[in-house]
C-alpha cells in the first residue's frame, strides 16, 4: 500500500520568510497530492492540491511542486505570517473516479516567529 | 464549497458505554465516506472506508466490532464507538468523497474517562 513520509517534523521561520515542507510517497500509481492545514481542535482545510499531470501549481502566496520521478513533492509558502502558524499534513491518493481515500503524511508543525 | 458536518464536535462519556458519532455531507452526496483518527500531536489514520448501503472495509488493526460504521444514506454515515475504554479517546474525523474530491469535518473530540 501508499506510505508518505513528510519532512521536517517542525519548523520554525521568521514571518516573512519562506517555508518548505517535503513529501514523499511510495505508491507510483498516486495521482493526485493535496495539502492540509490543521490548526488546533479543527479538522483538516485543504489549502492547495496538485494532480500528477502537472508539475507545479502556485495559489498566492503558496505553491506546490510535484516531481514524479523521484516520487517528491513539496509545499512552498512564501511571506510567511503568524497565521500561517499551524499543522501542515501532505497526502496522497489514487483518484479514479468514485474512490477518495488519502493517505496522510505525518504532519509539520510550522511556527512563524514574529 | 462541499461542506462536511460532525456531530456531535466534543463527547465525554464513561467507560464502556457506547458512543455515536455522525458525519453528514450537508450540500453534496458522498458516494464514499471515510473515518480517521487522530491522536494528539499526530497525523490522521484512516480507520475505515464506508460506501452508502454496504459493508464497511476496515484498515488492518482496526476492530469492526469495537467501531461499527453505519453508512445509511448518501449524506450521513455514523461511527459508533462500543464499550469505550480511554484508550479510545482521540480526535475522530471523517471526511466524505463526492465531487472529485474528499472533503472533511470539524471533527469530534472523544473524552472517556
């Protein structure tokens, strides 16, 4: 079955700076890798996502990078701020029509210093 | 967007009562629902996946006897937690597949003391 791994466990950048979190995942078959922010006693908010025909997608202040190859991705935020302070969860799932199951990395706590 | 509703959002309950939890799809049909659990500081792990009108598939080392999924209707699928111990206490979400997507709950928050 899929495992995603997430790197770093935590991290903490000064506001304005940028961010960087990296997945990777196991299952070639995985076509479709969103992000999740999770702040504290909340469920999970998708926030950006990206599909395996493409090798990157930018919203704003965040981007996504996806490399097939290496069976990589990565999430990019930019101009951090004290908001974005939150858990980060990758995932990745098989998207053929009527199945929806994730697999979730182990999460990233990022700290925006200000 | 889709919205994904849990209910109730917080439950303390005492030891080796039953609790049910609901997840409804409020404004789209989930052809497939899933359930997750949460410890605190960790990552979501699936526990099963519900289809409306059959059988849910539990992941391995789940018991089906001790969580019992009920997926009724396209909209709501319940999870009851029977005979809670406190080691069931966790973060339970779900999330409901529909629209070429999954979409999540708030989450419920289970106490057993």
């Amino acid at each position: 079955g899929e495992n995603v791994e997430q790197h770093p466990s935590t991290l903490s950048v000064q506001e304005g700076d940028s961010a960087v979190i990296k997945c990777t995942y196991s299952d070639s078959a995985s076509n479709y890798f969103p992000w999740y922010k999770q702040e504290l006693g909340k469920g999970p908010q998708l926030i950006i996502d990206i599909r395996s025909n493409v090798g990157e997608k930018k919203d704003q202040r965040i981007a996504v990078t996806l490399n097939k190859t290496a069976k990589h991705f990565s999430l990019h935020i930019t101009e951090t701020q004290p908001e974005d302070s939150a858990v980060y969860f990758c995932a990745a799932s098989n998207l053929p029509s009527g199945t929806y199951k994730y697999i979730f990395g182990t999460g990233t706590r990022l700290k925006v210093l200000a | 967007g889709a919205v994904v509703s849990q209910h109730p959002s917080r439950v303390i309950c005492k030891s080796g009562t039953s609790v049910k939890i609901e997840c409804r799809s409020l404004d789209f049909q989930a052809t497939t629902m899933f359930w997750y659990r949460q410890f605190p500081k960790k990552s979501l792990m699936l526990m099963a996946t519900s289809n409306e009108g059959s059988k849910a598939t539990y992941e391995q080392g789940v018991e089906k006897d001790k969580f019992l999924i009920n997926h009724a209707s396209l909209t709501l699928s319940t999870l009851t937690v029977t005979s809670a111990h406190p080691e069931d206490s966790s973060f339970y979400i779900c999330s409901g597949g529909g629209q070429g997507n999954s979409y999540f709950g708030p989450g419920t928050r289970l106490l057993v003391l």
